[in-house]
C-alpha cells in the first residue's frame, strides 16, 4: 500500500475531487470545480453534460451496433536510426517499454517489480535504457519478448517457470523453458504463448485459463498444457488477463477464462472451453484486468466490471485500429478510498489520438487538466500516431517516425525524458537510448 505522502504527490487536489465525484455524484452541481497545482483552474461539467461513459449498448439479443465498412491496419512506422521504436507497451504498473530497430527493448518508468529489467535496485527512472541481455527481439508484449530464434524471456513479476519457485520477481529477463514461440502474453499469474503446435498456458487456474478440468483454484500453478481450439485460421496472436484471447490470421478470435471478460455467452463462470467471440475482424486488443478493448473493423469495443460483459461501441470521432485501457482501481487517500475509473486512448487511421476519463495531470493530452467525459484529440504531437498505451496517470504514444511521446503525471518518470516528478499536459518526447 502506497504511504499517504505519496498518495498526496501523486494526486492533485482536482483529481481526488473528480473521483469521488465520478464515484457518487459525476453530475452533481457540488462537483463543479476544484483548485490545481499552480492555481491553475480545472471545471467539471454541469449537470447539462452527459457524464456517462462514452459506450454504446448492444442490442436485445446481444448484437453488436453495426460500424461502418473498414479494411484498415496499423499505420507502419518507419525510421532509420537503431534507436527509434516499431513497438510500444505497457509493462507492470506505472511503467512503458519499447521495442528499439536495432532488436533491443528499452524501458522506463516504475521500478518495484523490476519491470525495467535492469538488474538493480528497485529505483524509478525517467531515462530509458536497454533489458539487460536481451537482443534480435521480433516480438514484445509488457514485460515478455520473444526473439528471432524463437526463445521467449520475461522480467518482472509472474509465472516464469523458473524451477519449482512459482510465481518470481525477476528484475533481469529470463528465459522459458517452452518450445520456440511467435508471441508470450502473462500477467502476475498465468501466461500463454503461441507456438508452432499452436497454444500453451500455464500458471494460475483461477480463471480457468490453463486446465480445463480444473480445479479452478490459485494454487497449484500448472505446467505449460495445450489448449484446444476448434478449426480455423492460424494464430497470430495471444492476449492474457483475468482472461485469454486469441486473434487468428483473418481477424477471428475465440475467448476463455473469466466470464464478465468473454465478449460472448456464457453460462459458466469460469469458462475452460475456447469458443468463437461476438468481435471481429480484430486488429488489436488489450486486457487490464478487470476490463478488455479491441479495435475491430474500425471502430472499438469495451466490457468489463464497469461496463458489463458485453461489448460496447465506443463512440470516436473517427475510425481507429488500435485502443488501449486501464482498470478499475480503489486506493486508500485518508480519510478516503479513491475510486479510479478506467481511462481509454486510441489511436485512428488517420493517425490522429483520442482519450477519454481521468486528466488530473494532463494524461488526456488535449492540452488541459479538465476531465475528458468525451473522447478529446490528443495536441501536439509532431507527426502521425502508429500506436498509444495508457496507464491511469500517463499516456505514450508511439509515432510513425519512431519517435516516442509522453504527457501526464511523472511521478515515477512516465515521461521518459529524463526528469522525474515533473508532470506534463503537453506530449514531451521520449529520451530513447
């Protein structure tokens, strides 16, 4: 549990004032306003403005809203220099990584888990560098990569089957003992990975992720097993949670684990059966937790604890091909809980980037600290967006240059720039290694 005194650094008074209004009343008229850092003024919106949450919902039976025609992908990025990035991720907590040209992966931010990967005390960094050990990798998903040879490594905190020890905290990347994989996708308990024979899973099995015949319990953490899927096309991808994902090759996908996760219908709770999903084609996907989103077809879908089990239309302004989420979070402020609500970004075809919830530090990156009820376009960044992740206080983004923007809180040094503390409402660039 963070001290108090971090709490306080971390959180403006405007922040505090926003979730708790977004946990009782979001429309009241006695959450009109509140005082930021600096004496700078942010309002809330009145009663007037519609506070949901900007999702649309499914119909009777379920369906999803009809979204318009669309065929379009990530936008390629494209730079010559070794240290520019193609890839850009989330790693644990308050942290990002980075997939570099030259093969290597660089990292910053949060440090308690060793999500950086440097071999070294648990110190915060707001200068990025390179994993220890780690080269030629091809595929990066937080804190696991997999490289040319196939040989999948993984750093921080999870299920990384290092003898008989379980779940480790491992602050230099190590290596799996798994056949050779195209992709590995963990989180602090259960992990799979996509390999030539088609998918394994190991770890946890509260979620039913890994053993279909249970039991579906913590411990004991299983062995890397199979997982059976129906025909169809190949795999390509993999995403892990409170829930699995697979994307096939046409944009299909199939689900298992948690129910409110499922994007299908259940009535089992967990569900151990990969089955088709409602989604698709997919071009990306991301599971935090309690909450998942996808960009399918053009336009984006989210469920989760917030918003329910079945996928929702995220109204954007334009279509997008990738999104990125956070949980749902509760943290001890004394005398009170904060309730942090899920935040989303995305990033369009046309490269333009747009978020939406919390912006007590600027995190929505339209240039304010006024909370973004709506999906508010991102200012500021120099040239077109390929991709963008998000954490509750920072927003990355990944431009088609290979350059790396940030804005937000940077109290762990989100912001990669090389300052720590320092926060900031406007995208600051990325000091990549």
């Amino acid at each position: 549990m963070r001290s108090t005194r971090r709490l306080l650094d971390r959180y403006s008074p405007t922040a505090i004032v926003f979730l708790s209004c977004a946990a009782g009343a979001m429309a009241s008229a006695s959450c009109s306003s509140a005082r930021e850092e600096g004496g700078e003024e942010a309002l809330l919106p009145d009663a007037s403005f519609e506070a949901s949450n900007p999702l649309e919902d499914a119909g009777a039976d379920g369906s999803l809203p009809d979204a318009a025609p669309f065929d379009g992908g990530l936008l390629p990025v494209e730079c010559e220099s070794p240290s520019c990035a193609v890839a850009l991720v989330t790693a644990q907590d308050e942290s990002f990584c980075a997939l570099l040209r030259d093969g290597t992966v660089a990292c910053w931010g949060a440090n308690k888990d060793g999500q950086l990967g440097r071999g070294e005390a648990p110190d915060d960094s707001a200068t990025p560098a390179r994993v220890v050990g780690l080269s030629d990798i091809v595929a990066l998903d937080h804190t696991c990569a997999v490289d040319k040879t196939g040989a999948a490594w993984c750093w921080g905190t999870g299920p990384y089957l290092q003898g008989d020890a379980g779940i480790t905290t491992e602050r230099t990347p190590v290596k799996l003992d798994i056949p050779p994989a195209k992709k590995v996708s963990a989180n602090a308990r259960t992990a799979c990975a996509v390999v030539e024979s088609g998918v394994l899973c190991w770890g946890s099995n509260a979620s039913g992720q890994v053993a279909a015949d249970g039991p579906f319990t913590l411990a004991p953490l299983h062995p890397p097993r199979a997982i059976a899927f129906g025909p169809g096309a190949p795999i390509r991808d993999v995403a892990v949670n409170e829930v699995s994902f697979i994307v096939r090759e046409d944009g299909t996908s199939e689900s298992w684990g948690a129910n409110i996760l499922l994007a299908r219908a259940s009535s089992l709770s967990p569900d151990p059966i990969p089955l088709p999903t409602t989604l698709g084609p997919i071009t990306a996907v991301d599971l935090v937790a309690d909450r998942a989103c996808v960009a399918a077809g053009g336009a984006a879908y989210c469920w989760g604890t917030e918003d329910g089990p079945t996928p929702r239309l995220v109204r954007t302004p334009e279509p997008i091909v990738q999104i990125a989420t956070t949980r749902t979070v509760r943290e001890s402020f004394y005398p009170y809980d904060v309730l942090r609500s899920a935040r989303w970004c995305a990033a369009a075809a046309s490269g333009a980037v747009f978020c939406v919830g919390e912006n007590g530090s600027g995190q929505a990156g339209d240039g304010t600290k006024t909370p973004a009820f709506r999906p508010v376009a991102v200012v500021g960044l120099p040239t077109p967006a390929a991709q963008v992740r998000t954490t509750h206080d920072t927003t990355c983004v990944l431009l088609t240059s290979g350059e790396i923007y940030c804005f937000g809180n940077n109290y762990h040094g989100q912001l990669g720039n090389g300052v720590m503390r320092k926060s900031s409402i406007v995208p600051v660039k990325v000091s990549l290694p």
